[in-house]
C-alpha cells in the first residue's frame, strides 16, 4: 500500500458456525462492519453494518450461527476462518443455566430454590476462560439477565487493573471493543499480579467479596435468580489449585466448567463428588484461543492501566494533583514482622503477618507506582473496604514534602488511605 493511504478491503463469507479469527496488527487499528447475515463476538450480537473499530493487537473471533459477510481491511496480523469450534458445547450450556434461572424465577421466596446457577471457569492459562465467561454472560444479559460477573483473576482481569478482584453486574451484552463497563465495579485490592505473594491475604479478599455478593443477593431477587459467572486464575497447580477449591467453596459454586484439561477435571470431579449440588463439567477448549507469553502478559498490563487513566482511545483526561505526604496515608498490606523481636520469647523468630497494615514512608522508591484508594474512613476498615480506584504516583518531592499523582479526575480523593502493592507504570 501507499503510505498514508487507507488499508485495502476484503470481503470475507462466513458459512453458518463458522467463525473468522482475527489478531489486530500490532500497530494499526482494524476496521470492519457485518455486511449482511448475522454474527457475534464473544456472545454479544455485532450491529448490521455500522462499521466497529478494533485496537492494535486485540485478539477475536467473529462466529456465525448461520451464515454472514464481513467487510475489513485488509491489515490484520492475521486473520482466518475456522469451522470447527466448541461453540454449541458453549451455548448448551448457556441453555442449562437458562432452565436453572428460570426455576430460581420461579421460585423467590425460596431462599435455596431462589438462586440461579453460580458457574466457575476453571483451567489452565490461555484456555480460553475469560473469553467464555463473556459469553456466558452475554448471552444471559441478551435474555434479559443481569448476571453478576465476578473476576479472581488478578493477572489478566478484564474488570480493573491487574492485582485486583473484582465483580460486576453484567446488565446488557459486553461491547466486543469497551469490554465490561467500569462504572461501579465492586473491587478489592491485592496489589500484585500472583498470588504467591501473599495468599492468605487473597483468600480473604476472596472471602470478603463473597460475602457482600451474598448481601446484596440477599436483597435482590433479579440479581440472586439470574446467578453469577466467576472467572479465575490460569494458575492450576499446587497453591494455585487450593485457591480454586477455596474459590468453589467460598462462592459455593454450583457448576464448574473446566476448560482444556482432563486432569485438573478429574481433580475436581473427585474431590467435589461428596457435594452433590456441585456439577463438574469438562468442556473443550476452543482453537482459537491465542497463547500470550509473558512479555505479551506484561504489555496487556500496562495497556489496561494507561486504558484506566486515559481511556481506550486516549478519549480521557486524566488529572494532576498535589498533595502534602501529611495528608496521605499508606500501607501495605502484609510483611514485616508480627511484633518486634524484643517483645517475643527468647529464641522466637519473628514471622511476617500475611494481613498486618504495615506504614509506608514516602520517599522517591513511590515513584511510577500505582496505588489503590480505600473507601475505609477509619484505618481499621482498610482490609475489609473495597476500593474507589487508583492514582498514579509522579512525582516525589522531598525537600517540599509533596506527592503528585495523576487519577482520573480532579477533587478530592474518597479516603486519604491509600493502598501500595507492586503494581507500576511507566509511561510509553
Ligand atoms: P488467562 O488465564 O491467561 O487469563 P484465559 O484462559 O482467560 O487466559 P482468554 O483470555 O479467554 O484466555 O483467551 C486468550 C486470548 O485468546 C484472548 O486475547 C482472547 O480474546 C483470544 N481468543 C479466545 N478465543 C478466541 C477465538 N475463538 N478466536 C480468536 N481469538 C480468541
């Protein structure tokens, strides 16, 4: 192509349960529209002919139930047609779930009777789960649904930033390009991107936001019927294994889907087969589920936290504030001995508490970092709240003793507690 000039077009048929598998150019945007027939993405029917803009490097596939023709530039990094997907192993399920919704309708003054399906997606890394929770999700809200969507993953959410958990309502089909809308997610903040961290502390993050969802269900019978969907981890093994069953547990999951591993099914089979409630469902994994490397993961993280701040097409403007060390407050969470050597028993080694507040001094290691903002008023609220957001920190001045940082609008910040873990970022 000339420079400058547009991308050639292409006209691509897609015969019915098919689907078109496209990974964005590393450096352009794609454009495409459904010229006729009908397709989805990820669940979520695309709109006839409005053209859609797709970022650089997204990965995606557009299915078709029963026929359809895509118009797009000619400029993916790749882009093919597969028939053979699981797509109706998928979608029966979905019609399981439907019946299970439909029966805890039914039935509202049933505190039992009256909860919908709570589905996991288990399995290992780039099996695909996050992909299927969408649909799943998706095709409930196209029903009419509002499924809550709850995401353990901390390394490649799709609700927040990386470290977090997180979970939201899912009131209307997911937007193939937005994703899930970040309006009032309820997230808590583990503040690294493994759990091997601080596992105690995940868990109770885990539990804490189970806990409130049961609340909330409590209160509404629309959100309790309709279920919820929970993401989780790639990590399957060892601790990361546990964190699933505490995961299933927690949540008290009624079905788990295993995407792409016979032997972390047969796992879980066996040891959820003395709860008869619970089904374990083994699912194939699609073969269009790319497979990221870790510098792939990295990028995908700074991507969402520089989305977080400007937005997805530099459509935000994000604020800059100074604030003096005296009026924020910051910890970490765990780490540090439990009490100073002096005060225990002779020969007693100190060991580190996984859920002590530990102060943090301000000086200019707080460079690039992202902190979470607490809703807590009180220090001792700090473990169990939920967070408002995130800002970033800039800069560090000490012979002034002020702190700039960038959040995502001006004012003043909820909490003056802020939350430090490992995540940073470096403008690129
Ligand atoms: P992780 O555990 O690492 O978070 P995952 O199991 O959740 O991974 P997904 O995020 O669902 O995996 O999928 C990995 C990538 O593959 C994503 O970029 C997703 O958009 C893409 N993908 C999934 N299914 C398809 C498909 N059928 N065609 C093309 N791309 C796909």
């Amino acid at each position: 192509a000339v420079a400058g000039s547009s991308p050639a077009m292409k006209q691509v048929k897609l015969e019915k349960e098919s689907e078109l598998r496209i990974e964005v150019n590393v450096n352009s945007p794609l454009r495409l529209r459904l010229l006729n027939g009908t397709a989805e993405i990820f669940g979520t029917e695309m709109p006839p002919e409005n053209w859609l803009t797709f970022p650089p490097r997204m990965k995606f596939a557009i299915f078709t139930w029963y026929g359809a023709t895509i118009e797009m530039q000619d400029n993916t990094e790749t882009d093919y047609v597969a028939d053979e997907t699981p797509m109706i192993s998928y979608v029966n399920v979905h019609a399981v779930l439907e019946g299970r919704r439909n029966r805890a309708k039914a039935s509202p003054s049933d505190s039992d009777a009256s909860q919908g399906p709570r589905v996991i997606v288990v399995g290992p890394t780039d099996s695909g789960k996050s992909t299927l929770s969408r649909m799943l999700l998706s095709w409930a809200a196209k029903q009419g649904w509002k499924p809550t969507f709850v995401d353990l993953d901390i390394g490649q959410g799709s609700i927040t930033l990386p470290g977090c958990i997180a979970a939201s309502p899912i009131e209307m089909p997911i937007d193939p390009v937005e994703g899930i809308p970040l309006e009032m997610p309820l997230v808590y903040f583990f503040g690294h991107n493994t759990p091997t961290v601080n596992a105690d502390l995940y868990r109770v993050l885990v539990k804490e936001l189970a806990q409130i969802l049961e609340r909330q269900f409590a209160g509404n019978p629309e959100s309790r019927a309709a279920g919820m969907v929970i993401n989780t981890m790639g990590f399957i093994d060892g601790l990361g294994y546990d964190l699933l069953l505490h995961a299933i547990d927690t949540f008290q999951a009624t079905v788990v889907l295993v995407l792409g591993q016979e032997k972390l099914c047969s796992m879980l089979k066996d040891v959820l087969k003395r709860k008869p409630n619970v089904d374990v469902v083994k699912l194939q994994k699609s073969g269009g589920v790319v497979s990221r490397n870790s510098k792939f993961r990295a990028s995908a993280r700074s991507q969402r936290i520089r989305e977080y701040f400007y937005g997805l097409t530099n459509d935000l403007s994000p604020h800059s504030s100074i604030a003096n060390f005296n009026d924020l407050v910051i910890y970490k969470i765990g780490g540090g001995p439990q009490a100073p050597a002096s005060a225990l028993p002779i020969g007693a080694q100190p060991v580190a508490d996984p859920m002590r507040l530990v102060p943090v001094n301000i000086n200019r290691d707080l460079l690039n970092l992202v902190l979470a903002v607490s809703f807590a008023k009180e220090q001792d609220q700090i473990l169990s709240s939920n967070i408002a957001g995130f800002i970033w920190i800039t800069d560090i001045d000490i012979p002034r003793k002020k702190i700039t940082y960038l959040a995502p609008s001006g004012g003043e910040l909820p909490s003056k507690f802020l939350l430090m873990g490992s995540l940073t970022w470096i403008e690129t």
